[in-house]
C-alpha cells in the first residue's frame, strides 16, 4: 500500500495540476490536432489523452507507479533494511560483481495465473513498484532489467520479436502503476539532437524521453516533443520571459481540441532526414 505522510505530499495525480494529467485508460478524449485516428490497442491510449494538458508538459505523465513511504529509504547501504510493510516481503539487496543490485519489496501472494513478477527498482532513493506481467505475449519477448555500476537501472521492457524499421532503435514502454504503455520505434540517430533518456521523480511524474537540440538558444527554452500514440510531436523554443510568465494552471485547450480525429493515412517509415520520429508497433 502506497504511504503519504500528509495532505502536502499529495501525488501529482491526485491533484489538479494542468501539467500532469491522468490518462483516462477508457474514455479517449478525441484532439483535430492529432495526426491519425485513436490507435486500436487500449496500451496507446494514455499517449493521446495527452492533449489536453498543457503543452509544455506533454511529455510528462502522472502515475502511481511510485511508492512513498513514512519512513526513511537508502537502499544503497548494504546494511540497511526497512520497516515492516503489510502485505509484502522485502528482498534483501546483494553485490552482482562491482554493480550493487539494491533490495526490493515482493508480494507475499502466489502471482495470477499465467503471470509473473515484476521486481521494483530504484532511481536513487524513489522506488517503482514492482507488477505483475503476462509470463508470455505473442510476437513479443521480455527483457529483464538491470542496474549499472553507478546505480542507474534500466527498465525491464516488452521487445517486439520482428525487426524495426532500418535506422530504428526501440524505445521501450513504461508501468504507470495501473497498465503498461507501450514504447515505440524511434531513429537511432538525429542531426542536431540527442536522445535524452526518460526516468520516474520522487513525485511519480514520469518523463519522456524526448529530443533535445545540441545547441543552446539564449533568452529561450526548449519545450520537448513527445510520441501521441502514432507518431511524433515536435518540441520547439519559446521566450523564456514567455516560459515564465505562463499561468499553467488556468490554461485550457483551444476551441475544437475535441471536434474529432483528422486521419491522414498510414505512416511509411523512410530512412533519411524525413523519417517519422516515432512509429507504433503493428
């Protein structure tokens, strides 16, 4: 059970914060900005509820991914051990060679049926819980995750079993505490950008990966893209005074954000400056 020691420390999505909407995993809220039709697959959905938040943190999601607790964590101690949590059972952390694997909390129940356990992990002293996940899925594999020598931990994730498109590298999906939502097929490359990796704050917020431009433009801020659930949004600058000076909490969408789709057909992966930035598996 999820822990939070006052009204202050309330999650972001349980809040009203018009940065970081909830997805509704049901009901999609329909946008004449997006480029295609709602995907079929229930996993894509929280990507183009997106819509509705405000654009500088579309890139973001509030999820209950993230455990809190009333007490103090450092599972980078060797000798530190946590108090009693109801319902689970704590796996002491061990050395794997010169990388320290910290402890982790596992259910004390049998997993359902056709299931298996996803171990949580840590990102410093914030905790992801650990997940349940189907043991097989069809046309997919699991990669395990696993921490490196200076403690980052690299998610476990779904992996398609066929190929990407060539020049693609897969950017895998994430567990926002209630369903899994899928990654997607990126470029391993971009002139100008780097990838910068997407990660889980203490607030539960997870954010994206996105491309960041490799070169600075003074007096402005870079705002990140992010994939809708089809294909790739563009980032792009705006004024910092303008970045700064914005009432994020009582922005709204503009009028028709909700008027229906404009599908404009399928996306056919190129190889060269005109590949689409993100491709969603079939």
């Amino acid at each position: 059970m999820t822990l939070f020691r006052s009204p202050s420390q309330r999650p972001a999505w349980q809040s009203s914060d018009r940065r970081y909407g909830r997805p509704d995993p049901v009901y999609v809220r329909p946008s004449s900005y997006a480029g295609r039709p709602v995907p079929a697959h229930v996993y894509y959905r929280p990507y183009y509820t997106r819509w509705y938040v405000h654009p500088y943190y579309r890139y973001a999601y509030a999820t209950w991914a993230v455990a809190s607790f009333g007490f103090w964590c450092d599972p980078w101690m060797t000798f530190w051990v946590p108090p009693y949590r109801a319902g689970w059972a704590w796996n002491p952390g061990w050395w794997a060679g010169s990388v320290w694997w910290p402890g982790y909390w596992a259910p004390m129940g049998v997993a359902p049926v056709g299931y298996a356990f996803v171990p949580g992990y840590w990102y410093g002293t914030t905790y992801v819980d650990g997940w349940y996940r189907p043991a097989a899925r069809s046309g997919w594999a699991w990669v395990d995750g696993y921490y490196l020598e200076d403690g980052t931990y690299v998610r476990g994730h779904w992996m398609p079993t066929r190929p990407g498109p060539q020049g693609y590298v897969w950017e895998p999906g994430f567990w926002d505490g209630e369903r899994w939502v899928e990654g997607f097929w990126r470029p391993g490359f971009r002139s100008g950008f780097t990838w910068v990796s997407s990660y889980y704050d203490g607030d539960g917020i997870y954010h994206g990966g996105y491309w960041a431009p490799l070169e600075a433009r003074p007096g402005q801020v870079w705002i990140p893209g992010w994939f809708d659930g089809n294909q790739w949004v563009e980032g792009y600058w705006v004024a910092e005074t303008v970045y700064e000076t914005t009432d994020v909490q009582s922005w709204q969408p503009e009028p028709g954000w909700d008027a229906g789709w404009q599908p404009s057909g399928q996306v056919t992966p190129q190889v060269g400056e005109d590949m689409p930035l993100g491709i969603p598996v079939e």
